[in-house]
C-alpha cells in the first residue's frame, strides 16, 4: 500500500516546537502529538496548507506572521469592569466567558485585579505574535466515521467535547 498523503479527511498526528521569534518556546508536543482531523481548520490555515500533500516524516520549519496567525492585538479589546459586577474573586491570569458588546460569548483574560474595577483582555493570547513552527509528520491515516462526524481526531490528548 501506498503511503498515505496527507489530504482532507485524514487524521495528521504532529510533533511540533512553537517558538515566538524572540526564541521563546510558546508551546511543544513534549507531552505527546498532536492529531487533528485535516481540512477541518483545527490548525492555522498557513500550517494546514504547508501539510497538505506530504508524508510520515515530512519536516518543515514555517514562519506565520501576526495577520495569517491568531491576528494583531486589538486595543479595544482590553477594557475595565466594576469590581462590583463579579459575584466571585477574579485572579489575574484567570480566563472567563464573557459576553462581548456584541452579544457574543467569548473568553476574556483577567489582566489585572484591582480594589474598584477589574481588566480583562479578549484577545487570543497568541494575538500580535509572529510564531515560528518546527513540525514533524508522525502519523497520516484515514478518520473514521466518527471522527469525521465530531470534526476532531480521537486520539493524541484524548475525547474531549465542548
Ligand atoms: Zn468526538
């Protein structure tokens, strides 16, 4: 049998190194690779297509600037709430589901905690920063029906649905 090129509908198991240009490492696969159903924008667009077409042992070293990556960071994403407004004590660091002036739910970073007014951020954490991948293909194989029917790949760091 021929090996399996990588294509829509087929399970794609990654190691990876992602790295800021600074060199800091962002995150890794140290704790095992990472699978994800392709064709299915589980990754970002520009990585996808660096795949697509290759093989189990397939390297590629991808640089993704901030506009094909997780966007530039938006100012206005980052305003004040009264302290009064959270029936709990917010720590920074924390993320919550947030409804945004538009309605919609999304997840807001605590930035900062102070006695009157709490600061939350919702840009992506990763937004503004011009990522540097190191990927290696370990695994291409067919999803199965399930995966297909979920639009997420059952294995690497397990089931999770949300
Ligand atoms: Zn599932």
């Amino acid at each position: 049998m021929a090996a399996s090129k990588i294509a829509r509908d087929q399970v794609v198991s990654i190691e990876f190194e992602l790295h800021d240009r600074e060199g800091s490492l962002i995150d890794s696969s140290e704790n095992g690779p990472l699978s994800y159903v392709h064709g299915e924008e589980q990754i970002l667009p520009g990585l996808e297509r660096a795949l697509d077409g290759q093989e189990v042992g397939y390297e590629v070293h991808l640089e993704v600037p901030p506009e094909d990556g997780f966007g530039q960071r938006d100012d206005r994403l980052v305003f004040q709430v009264p302290r009064d407004r959270f029936e709990f004590e917010p720590t920074a660091g924390q993320v919550l589901q947030a409804e945004s002036p538009d309605g919609m739910s999304a997840p807001f970073q605590v930035v900062k905690v102070a006695e009157d007014a709490v600061t939350l951020d919702g840009n992506h954490p990763m937004a503004g920063k011009h990522l540097v991948f190191d990927v290696k293909v370990i695994g291409v194989r067919d999803a199965t029906a399930e995966e297909l029917a979920h639009g997420h790949a059952h294995d690497g760091d397990g089931h999770h649905h949300n």
